[in-house]
C-alpha cells in the first residue's frame, strides 16, 4: 500500500453475512476482506451456495452486512440508510444477474432508459446512449420488442447494455453466463471487455465459468464464506 | 395417512395466510348476506304466522264483514239449532304509549264461548275467565308484563283513534305451549265488551271465529246454511286467508330482499374465482413440476377442488355463524319496512329454517367449486412445458379475449331479450339482470386491454418509465387483473344501480309529493301504519279544526279496506276533495273531465297504478266490492299516480262511501286557509284547541312530506346496508386479488429495487397500478350501473311495485362510484405497497 495508491472503487473489510433460518443461524460470509481498485476486472469463482451471490447484495448495498465494513467509492455503506445506499446503486453501480431480470412490461429500449429516468439523466444524450449500447450489443432491430420475445443470449446482452447505460463507476454480475450457451456466454464476455475495459470501469463477476474467469486480472475463490486469492487457471 | 400432494397443497395455503383468510371472508360475506336477509326476512314471516295461528286457535273459519260483522250475527248464529262452535272476536293493532311505545294487539274475547278455539284463554295456569268480564281488566303473558316492567294494577294506555285510553293489568297468563307463549308475547287479552268500549265499536265485532266439519260435503252444507244467516255485508271465509292474503304483501319486498342477497353472492362467486385462479396460477411451476414427474391431470383436478371445498367448507361454516349475526341486525330493520308499510310484527326470536341454511350452505360450498372449477380445469388440461411458462396462461387469455368479448355481447343480447320475453315475471327479470353482469363480466378484459393501450402512452408521458410499468403490468397480468376489475365494476356497479334507483324514487316521490300535499295543514291521528290513517278522527274535533275562522276549505279522508267479492281486500280512501286536491292528481289513463262529475253521483272509483297493475284494472273495468247492502259493481274511472303503497289503493268518493256503507267518521283532514293566513301561527292555535285526552298531529304540508320522507328513508335502510356489504365484499376481493398479483411480481419488483429504485418509488408504482386498477372498474362500473339502474327502475321495480319512476341519474352517485372504486382500490393496495417497499431485494434475488 502506498500513499499515491488510488482510492479502491470497493472496499470489504471484516464483512459476514448470516441469515436466520427457521432453527438455526447460517452464515454465508466470514470475515471477507476485499478491494477493488478502478478499471480493475475481478473474477469471483465459488461452488454453488459459497456465498458469491450474498457477497454481491452486500456489495452492492441491496442487502447490509451482519458485520465488518462495505466502502464504497470512500463512502461506508454498511452505516448508509436505505436511501443512501439506493441512490449509490442507481448513479453508480450495474447489475447484471443470472437470469436477465428484464422487466417484462417494458420493451428492450425502455427497460435501457429505465435506469437513466432513475438517476434523473434520461435526456437526448441518455436516449443517444442507449441506441448507441444497443447498437454495440447488436439489438437495435429488437428495441422495440418485449423481453418474452428475445432469445436468452439476447436477453442477457440487452440486461449487460442495461447496466451499463447511466454509465457506473462499478458493475457486478452474478453468473451472468450461468444460463447461455457457449455461444451467447462468449459474446456477453465479449461485451465487458468491449465496453468496460476502454472507460476504465470495475467489474466484481461471479461465475462458474473458466472462460469468464480468464477475462479477470484477478480471480478470488470463495470457499465456505471465505474468500482466498487463487491462481490463474490453465485457460488464461 | 395425508398424502404428499395434500401436504403440498396444504402448506401453500397456509404459507399464503392472507390470501386464504381473504377466501374464506369472501366466502363467508357472501354465505352471511344470504342467510342473514333470509333468516331476518323469514323471522318476520314466521313469527307473524305464529301469531296469526295462535290468535285464530283451531278455528277453521271465519265470518267477516264489511266494514265490521254486527253483533246480531253473533246471536243469529248462537239461535241456529245446529250451529257450530263460534266465538266472537274483536282485534286490532294499538299503539302503547305508558308504561312504553309498542305496538300490541288488542285481543276481546267473549270467555265463554273460548272454550273450542284458544286454550290459553280458558284453562292457561293464571288465567281467570271469569275476572276478565270486570271492567278495564287486561291480561298479559307474565313473560310480555316483566318486559313492559309492570305489575297486577299497574295500568296501561294505549292510543285509540286521537284519544288516550287506559286498562289495567288485571292478570298474568302462563300458557302452556310454546306456540301460545309466542302468540301472547304480543297480544293483550281483554273481555269484547271491554274491547269494543275501548274501540268505541259497541255492536261491531272484527269476526266471528268458527270450526266448521272438515269433510267436504258437510263443510259445503255448513257453510251454505250458515251463508243465509248473514247479512250481505259478511261473508264466511277459511281462517288461514288473512294470513295468506297479509304474507302476499310482502312477497315482492321478499324477492327483493333475496335477491340483494344473490348480488351479494354473485360478487362473492368472483372473488373466489379471483382467489382460486390465483392460488392455482401462483403455483404453476409446482404444478409443472408435478406433472413432470409423473402426477396425472385428474390428480391434479382433484387437488383444486378439494382445497376449493376445503376453503368453502370453511367459509361457509363461518358464514352461517356471522348471517346469523347479520340477520339479528336485519331483522329491525326488515320489521321496521314491514310494520312502517304492511302489516305490524314484532318478532321476539330469529326463525332458523333449515331451507335458508342448506340453501346458503349450498351456495357458498357450490359457488367456491364453480369459482374453482375453470382454473382447477386450466391446470389439468395445461401440458407440463406450458405449466411452467406463466406466460402461456396470460398468452391464452389475450387470444381469448375476442370470444370472450363476443360471449359477452351475446349474453348481453340474451338478457335484454329475456327482459322483453319475461312479461311480468319477476324472477325471470332478476335472472336477466344477473345474465346482464355476467355479459358485463365477459367484457371487461377486451375492455382492459382496450383501455391500457390508450392509457400507457399518457401513464408514460406522465410518470416515464414506472407509470408504463403500472399501466403494462395489468395487461400483463391480464388473466388475475381483469378477474379483479370485473369484480369490483361489478359489485360497484350493482350499488350504483341501487343508488340510482333510489335517488330516482326519492326525487320522484318529493316532486309527487310536493304536487299532491296542496292543503296547508293536515290533521291526523298517530297511525300503526305510516302510510294508512288508520285511527279515526273524533267527530269534535273534526267541527273544530273545520270551524276556525282561517279556515276556507277542507278536504277529508277515511282510510279503509274495500271487501272484494272475490274475498281479498283493497286498501281505499273514502275522500271529500276540495277542488284544489283534486286539481292535484295526475292521471295516466283516464280524462278528469269525466272522471270528476262521475266520482260522486255513481258507484266508481279511481285506481292507484300499482292498484291497477296488480289487478290489470283500466277506465271501464269494475271492481265487485261487498258493501252493506252486498256485492256491487264499482267502475273504475280513472288510473292515477301514486306512491304511498306498492300494494296500491283505490280512492272512492265520501258521498259513495257513505251511500254503501253509512259511516261518518273520518281518519285525516286537510285544511285550507285564506290568503295571507300565517300557517304556523295558525298550526299553533290549532294545536291549542284539541280537545284535552286527544292526541293528534297537526302538521303543516312541508312536515307531512319531511316526515314522508324520513318513513320513505327508513324504508331504504335494508337497500343501503346490502350495498355497504356489498362494497364490502369488493373490497375484500380487490385486496385479495392485488396482494396475489403484486406478490406474483415480487420478483420484477426486486430488480427494479436493485437497479435503483427507492421504496417510496416502488410504492408509487404499485399504488399507480392499483389505483389505475380502481379507475378502470369505477370507469366500467358507471355504465354497468346505469343499465342495472334502467333494469331496477323499468323492470324490476315496475314488476314489483307498479310504479312508474322518473329516472335520476345524479352524477353524485356516478362519481360517488367512482371515487369508491378508486378509493378500495388504493386501500386495497396500500399494504401491497407497504409490503413491497420493505421487500429485501436479496432475498427476492436469492431465488437465482
């Protein structure tokens, strides 16, 4: 650590996480320490119920941490109010999920501007960018569809222009190829490195995939609740 | 052992408590409403057949008389050499004013001649026959003296005609069957000779009771050899037509009530369907999975319907507890109608008939089934794939709305020709009503869609993205949100009609009333009815009230019962009419320019419209009246407007009155001043000259329609407290559907919470879309109320009543509706958005 070291986007420090089950307490998250610097690309890899998606919540400020300490962007999150850490999230982090989470009521264009009429920048330059990012996810002909008629590769590259369209510091994906087929996971990764790498934004993914896991500069494994630095695999 | 399946569906009920409460509640409202005006409707029925068995004791027949039977009768009959058991009788309502108000029927009965007929009154324990023949005595039942709080020597008065009159206990009856317990709660026992010194009826008896032979050919004899002893005024009739002929009043009242009670059910049908079809959506997923692994459709069937009849069973159980509640409330109100308009009861205890509950039993677990039935079918005949997409059922519904819409054109065509083929039948006129709500029912998702697409793009230019997601997401959700509409819109609506039909009737019983109240003050006497002068004026009085020097005209009324030949009666009105009174009726079949010089000098008279309705009378056709010289033919005038009796009435003239029948007294005066003559003033000193003992009302004409109106009020408390547990229904069934629908898309709900929405925001969506929910069935409510309106008004109530109405349509009652559909709405989804704005977007995300 140095002293002109740059701000981290994030950073965890002590954060657990238990939930109260019927008869008893379980907890999820021990004791994670975690930075993220900017422009930094993160690879989250754990087997199923290790805590990466609560790793995410917590992060992310949709859900607070039992303990420890969640900064963001020099902020700490884990004292922010409800309102606090809901405005962080819409000016400066995207999702992604597993299972694109599109809204079903609104069309591929409205479910991009949706963000943008959120954090009060839905004018000409936020519709601009919002064709501009379907374009470079090759939807522009599908804008004015509902999600029920996109594929699921499709649906995933439009929920990735999505959040990215009001432009965030940082952007967490939660198995965002958990449910495509080689084919539609290798253009969705494709998209991070396109649109992230350039403007210099973090990226926190979560996956199971090698192929995902080679696009990070770093890759954590979260076994237990605990998270450990980990090699890079052999696919890199 | 309980099976996996039952487990499963088990645990989703109770898991989803609100959700089954709402069903049960929906259930049991609907169960209530219908047992409640039943028992209440059937209570007063019973009880006044009780009564009117109890007090006829085994008397087989009866011998009547126009206007009263003599006396002579009486002897003439005791003279015949065979005669059979008789007893005379002299009865009547009287209004109790000390110890306190109530009405009690006065019962005089000769003691000696009791023995064959009522046994309370001859061998009861505390009964002495003989005690009755001294002066004022009265009797009571012990139970109706510890009510009233007096005891032996206390005394009683009563208000006879204008004037207060008194007996005193003189003994306390215990009877000893329970039919005579109830008949005496009611009843106060005095000797006739006493009666008819109270009545001021010294010669007259009310009837003469008889037991004539049971076997037809010697009953024929009887009656043939009796019939010559009689004058022409009497006639011999079977005991039970009285009560017949009094519980026939009330048969259109009846049905009324009854079928509030099915409106009530109707929308309680809805709600359940509402509730099934969501229990059964909500678990599409689970029923895919099922199916996949190797459950059949029959099973799966069976498992909707067995928790339909589980949450029926239940619903209904609770149901017949709270109607019994219900019907305790209802049956003041009922009696109230019922002794405010055609007959006095009082009813000491409900009347649980077996019918009403296995009838609402039947209904309640009947309907939840038939509510279950189309989704329970959905989910059987849905392929395992299909299931698991939530979509396909939305997907289907919108392919469906076309048919759905041209059902409901059609079944809107069916009704309105069932409304002209009917006739005059009235259950068939209520069947096409409800046919109408359904066809409406059938109408309201093309009606939704239709309405979404031009709502959307002015939801999104208003609110942007998140009043298109309130606006889309009730087209989405298509199959639960349009179930939801339709079942307010159609609640709201049939309150709408309801209140149309009243504002109707009110303003044209005002302007009715202020074209006929043309005399400046009205005298009349305290009444057991509040639309028949009953007690009659004091000669006295009349010659005084007639005498003040302000006063220049008069017009005079008697009100009666016409004996018809046929041995019914009509209500009637012996009338002297000042030429300004007369100016006032407004005839819809006949010419006043022949009625009028015709009314006096011959046998006619004129016909109220429902008079003339009931009895499909017209100028020309003549009614067979039994007057004292026997039956004659009265020509009927003339048709009128009139709205002071459904049963409707017949107005002759004094003059003919007093021809046929001979007597002078009359029942209510108005009076008319000379210009420039204060009213009130003149009301006051009117007031001071009643002679003392006498108890009259002298009321200007505004305080006769004022207290018009307050009876014509009263008369719609039961109407307004059935649309209140209507709306209440609704409500209960918006919640429901809202908490199902939104609880659907917790998840969609989640993700905007994690993209950045704030709670206050997702709370403004989920109001948005209820509150747009609300607009949508108020929107659709108007029109469906107006044309339940335009039904009650020109069907129903034409049907029933007879009247004609001038139809009112307030927009007070349209945005009233409105607002209420709104209005539930939003409350309805208050807690959902309570709930959603606490909704951690974790754990709604956690399911990933």
């Amino acid at each position: 650590m140095t002293e002109n070291r740059p701000q981290p986007v994030a950073r965890l420090r002590g954060v657990t996480k238990s939930y109260v089950e019927v008869d008893r307490t379980r907890e999820v998250l021990h004791g994670i320490d975690l930075e993220l610097a900017r422009g930094e690309f993160a690879v989250l890899v754990g087997r199923s119920g290790s805590g990466k998606s609560s790793l995410i919540h917590v992060l992310s400020g949709i859900d607070l941490p039992s303990s420890g300490h969640v900064e963001l962007f020099g902020e700490d999150m884990s004292r922010a109010s409800e309102e606090r850490r809901t405005d962080v999230r819409r000016r400066r982090i995207g999702l992604v999920f597993q299972f694109f989470n599109l809204l079903p009521t609104l069309t591929i264009e409205e479910n991009l501007l949706l963000p943008l009429e959120l954090c009060g920048k839905l004018d000409a330059a936020g519709r601009r960018r919002a064709l501009e990012l379907l374009d470079a996810v090759g939807l522009s002909a599908m804008r004015t569809k509902f999600p029920d008629r996109l594929s699921g590769g499709e649906q995933q590259r439009a929920a990735v222009a999505r959040a990215l369209v009001h432009d965030p510091e940082l952007v967490l994906a939660d198995e965002p190829t958990g449910n495509l087929d080689d084919h539609n996971a290798r253009a969705v990764l494709g998209l991070f490195s396109r649109l992230l790498r350039p403007s210099g934004k973090t990226l926190l993914m979560v996956t199971h995939s090698a192929e995902a896991e080679a696009i990070g500069d770093r890759v954590f494994e979260l076994h237990d609740g605990r998270i450990a630095p980990r090699a890079r695999s052999q696919s890199k | 052992m309980i099976s996996l399946l039952s487990r499963a569906s088990l645990r989703y009920l109770t898991r989803h408590p609100a959700q089954l409460v709402l069903a049960i509640l929906g259930v049991a409202v609907g169960v209530a409403v219908v047992v409640g005006i039943d028992t209440a409707a059937a209570s007063a029925r019973r009880s006044f057949e009780l009564a009117t068995r109890a007090i006829s004791g085994d008397a087989t027949h009866v011998v009547r008389g126009t206007p009263s039977v003599p006396e002579s009768v009486y002897t003439a009959l005791a003279l015949e050499p065979h005669r059979p058991p008789a007893a005379p009788i002299v009865q009547r309502s009287l209004a109790l004013v000390e110890p306190r108000s109530r009405t009690l029927d006065l019962l005089g009965v000769d003691p000696f001649a009791e023995g064959p007929f009522r046994s309370y009154t001859s061998g009861g324990a505390g009964f002495d026959g003989a005690a009755l023949l001294r002066g004022d005595g009265a009797w009571l039942s012990a139970a109706t003296a510890t009510e009233l709080g007096i005891e032996l020597g206390d005394e009683l008065v009563f208000l006879v005609g204008s004037q207060r009159r008194s007996l005193r206990l003189a003994g306390m009856v215990e009877p000893s069957t329970e039919l005579a317990r109830s008949a005496l709660s009611d009843v106060v026992l005095v000797d006739i000779a006493t009666a008819q010194s109270l009545l001021g009826t010294r010669g007259e008896l009310s009837r003469i009771d008889l037991v004539l032979p049971t076997e037809p050919t010697a009953l024929a004899e009887s009656t043939a050899r009796l019939s010559r002893l009689l004058p022409e005024s009497c006639v011999i009739e079977p005991a039970s037509r009285r009560s017949e002929t009094l519980a026939g009043m009330t048969r259109a009242f009846d049905i009324n009530l009854r079928a509030l009670g099915f409106l009530a059910l109707l929308v309680g049908v809805f709600l359940v369907y509402n509730t099934m079809t969501f229990a059964v959506v909500q678990r599409r997923p689970l029923w895919g999975t099922l199916r996949s692994i190797g459950a059949t459709r029959g099973e799966l069937f069976r498992r909707v319907c067995a928790e339909a009849l589980a949450i029926g069973l239940t619903g209904t159980v609770l149901g017949l507890g709270l109607g019994l509640l219900l019907a305790q409330a209802l049956v003041k109100l009922v009696t109230q109608t019922i002794n405010d308009l055609y007959y006095v009861v009082s009813v000491r205890e409900l009347s649980l008939e077996p019918a009403v509950f296995a009838e609402a039993a039947a209904l309640g677990i009947g309907a939840t089934l038939l509510g279950a039935l189309f989704p329970a079918l959905d989910a059987m005949r849905t392929a395992p794939r299909a299931i698991l997409d939530r979509a396909a059922g939305e997907a289907r519904l919108r392919s469906r709305i076309g048919v759905l819409a041209l059902a409901g054109f059609l079944a809107a065509a069916l009704s309105i020709l069932l409304l002209r083929a009917s006739g005059d039948n009235l259950p068939l006129g209520f069947a096409a009503l409800f046919l109408m709500l359904f066809s409406a029912a059938l109408l309201v998702p093309g009606a939704t869609s239709l309405a979404c697409r031009v709502v959307a793009p002015l939801a999104g230019l208003a609110a942007g993205s998140l009043g298109r997601i309130a606006t889309r997401g009730i087209t989405s959700h298509l199959a639960r949100s349009s179930v939801a509409i339709a079942a307010l819109a159609i609640a709201l609506s049939a309150t709408a009609g309801m209140g149309i039909l009243v504002d109707s009737f009110r303003a044209t019983v005002v302007k009715w009333l202020d074209t006929t109240l043309v005399a400046d003050v009205y005298i009349s006497s305290p009444s057991t009815f509040s639309n028949r002068e009953s007690a009659l004026l004091s000669a006295q009085l009349v010659e005084r009230m007639s005498a003040d020097s302000r006063v220049i005209g008069t017009t005079s009324f008697r009100d009666i019962d016409l004996e018809l030949a046929a041995g019914d009666k009509v209500f009637a009105t012996a009338a002297a009419l000042h030429p300004k009174s007369r100016d006032a009726y407004r005839f819809l079949e006949g010419d006043p320019a022949v009625i009028w010089p015709a009314f006096t000098t011959r046998d006619t008279l004129i016909v109220s419209e429902s008079l003339a309705r009931h009895r499909s009378l017209s100028p020309g056709s003549t009614l067979e009246v039994r007057t004292r010289e026997g039956v004659r033919p009265f020509e009927v005038l003339g048709v009128f407007r009139d709205y002071w009796s459904d049963q409707g009435w017949a107005m002759l003239a004094r003059e003919t009155w007093l021809r046929n029948w001979g007597d002078e007294r009359i029942s209510a005066l108005g009076l008319f001043l000379a210009p420039g003559a204060d009213v009130d003033a003149t009301i006051a000193s009117l007031r001071a000259a009643v002679p003392s003992g006498e108890i009259v009302k002298v009321r200007s004409g505004t305080e006769l329609e004022a207290a018009s109106m307050e009876i014509f009020d009263r008369t719609f408390s039961v109407t307004r407290v059935l649309r209140l547990l209507a709306g209440v229904v609704a409500i209960l069934g918006v919640v429901g559907a809202l908490l199902a629908m939104e609880l659907e898309r917790e998840r969609e709900m989640g993700v905007l919470r994690a993209i950045g929405l704030s709670p206050a925001g997702l709370k403004r969506v989920v109001l948005g879309q209820t509150g747009l929910l609300g607009a949508l069935a108020g929107l659709f409510a108007v029109p469906i109320g107006i044309a339940v309106a335009l039904v009650l008004i020109l069907v129903i109530n034409a049907r029933s009543f007879g009247w004609t109405l001038d139809i009112q349509i307030s927009p007070r009652v349209l945005l009233e509706t409105f607002a209420l559909a709104l209005g539930s709405a939003l409350i309805a989804g208050a807690y959902p958005a309570w709930r959603m704005a606490r909704l951690s977007p974790a754990q709604t995300l956690r399911g990933e």
